[in-house]
C-alpha cells in the first residue's frame, strides 16, 4: 500500500471531492481516481460513494480513515526522528477569529515568526463554525476561536482561556456612570452588532429570545475595530469579549455597561486535531498562545 496513495485518500475525503483534492495536491484528476482506485482494490471495498462531482466516504471508508491518519503520521513521526533540523520549520494553517486578530493576542502571530524564521504561517481569518469546518476537512491545522467549549472526538483542546462578553457604550452614554440598569432598559437602546450567526451575539440573542424579548440592530458588520469607533461616537451600544476593549478602555473612550441580573463568559480556545502528526513546529505554536493566553 502505497502511501501517496492513502494521503490522496484523505485529502479526497477532507475535501469530498476529487477535482477539489486534486488541485489541492497538485494531480491530474484523473491521477486521484487511479490512486483511489488502486486502494480499493487493495482494501476490496468501495472507499467513496460518487454523486456527481460528489465523494462521500462509505462505511467502509469512515472506517478506513483511521487507519489513514495513524500510517500518514507515523510516516510525518519517522521523518522527523531522522531530519537534521534543529529548529521548528515547514508550514502551519492556522484558523482565527477576527475578534481575535483585533485585539492585543494578534501579536502571538508577529512574536512566533521572529522566533522561528524557517515556519511558514497561513492566517485565515474566519467564523468559529468556518475554522471548525475547515480543521474537519484538514484544510487547517489548528484554530482559535471564542465559543461555548467545544468538544470533538478527534480534536485536543490545548489552550482554554475564560473570556468574558462585555456590553459597552461611549463614555458620554448615561450607561457610562457604572450604575447598575435592566436587561430592558439596556435592549432599548440601539445596538451596533457583530455580524448575524457570530456566536456570542447568538448566545445572547437566544437567551432574549427565551425571554420573549428582542433588540434593534441599526448596523451589523464583521469588523471589531469599526464596532467600537462607532460606540465611541455614541451611535449606540454593543457587545464584545472584553479583551477586545483594552485600549478603548484605556483611553476611557467607552465605558463597559453594568447589567443587573446578566452577564456571561466564553472560552478563548486553542483547538488542534489529535489524527494528524503534531508537528515540531504546531508544537512550537501551541507552546507560545500557552504563553500569552493570559
């Protein structure tokens, strides 16, 4: 069994398509069919269901799957025991939040790269369901994120970080005095919101829901920085997780609300996959957000 052959089969399953998988690795199409092929005649089952442009693994390729990532990283174990490399290098994809890029922790991505030149890092900045989706597939390596615990089977967890979500206003507000106010007073001020399906906004919303109530948005959008000029101009109130706040705090441009009766918390997370081989230098990564979760 060849093992260019069973890493064509994951990335085939990861990308459930095999023109998708063969870009991605660089094949002819119809090189990725021959070696899918000649795995199912070694195995004498059928890995793939085809629909269409569509492949979706059977039963017997679910199956198969495990055995494909412990073969690939005791492959990825034995070339690292014999390279002569004496420091991190090859390339990390790496899943974050924009939450996260807009605050104090971007600098982890700055601070690993002068520390070790030779890795190669690939930032995307996406949605905690987008990074969890990708990290699936194994079209990243590691995410971080902020969310409710999240637990997979095959996923470890490194890093966990308490994070509290923040209601906020400009420091001209009357909200900004520190007095406590009402979950209704607080909904009937306008609201400045995080992009619709971002998960703190959705815990929130959910839980006015449950309490038959609602807020009026007059602006959403996905950019942290531009949420919190706004409510430095007193164009309304929002929520962020407070450590996005630091320097607005700071300069007392914006003070965080009292909510009576409310208040929650996330968890910072820094998520890797367990099936594939931790390399030196995910390692290298994982150690340092250790080191600045904090």
């Amino acid at each position: 069994m060849e093992i260019r052959n069973v890493k064509t089969f994951l990335k085939a399953a990861e990308m459930g398509n095999f023109s998708k998988a063969a870009a991605q690795l660089g094949y002819a199409q119809s090189t990725v069919t021959t070696q899918i092929q000649a795995l199912e005649r070694e195995l004498k089952v059928e890995l793939f269901e085809r629909n269409g442009k569509k492949a979706a693994l059977s039963a017997a390729g679910e199956e198969f799957r495990a055995y494909a990532y412990e073969m690939v990283k005791y492959e990825e174990m034995a070339l690292e025991h014999f390279s002569n490399e004496k420091e991190p290098a090859g390339h990390i994809r790496i899943g974050v939040m924009e939450t996260i890029c807009a605050s104090r922790y971007a600098r982890i991505f700055k601070q690993f790269l002068k520390k070790y030149p030779k890795v190669r890092l690939t930032t995307v900045v996406a949605t905690t369901l987008e990074c969890m989706d990708m990290l699936e597939k194994g079209t990243l390596d590691v995410i971080l994120t902020v969310d409710k615990k999240i637990s997979r089977p095959y996923w470890e967890t490194a890093h966990m970080l308490d994070t509290k979500i923040c209601f906020f206003c400009s420091s001209r507000h009357p909200f900004a005095s520190g007095e406590p106010v009402t979950l209704d007073e607080l909904i009937r001020e306008k609201f400045i919101q995080i992009e619709e399906g971002c998960n703190y906004r959705k815990a929130f919303e959910q839980y006015l829901t449950s309490q038959g109530k609602s807020v009026v948005n007059i602006q959403e959008v996905g950019y942290t920085r531009m949420i919190i000029d706004c409510v430095e101009e007193n164009m309304g109130i929002s929520l962020l997780p407070k450590f996005t706040l630091t320097e607005a705090l700071r300069k007392k441009k914006i003070a965080v609300v009292n909510v009576k009766n409310y208040s929650f918390s996330m968890y910072m997370q820094v998520i890797y996959s367990k099936n594939r081989w931790t390399t030196p230098a995910l390692r290298a990564f994982l150690q340092m957000t250790k080191e600045y979760l904090v």
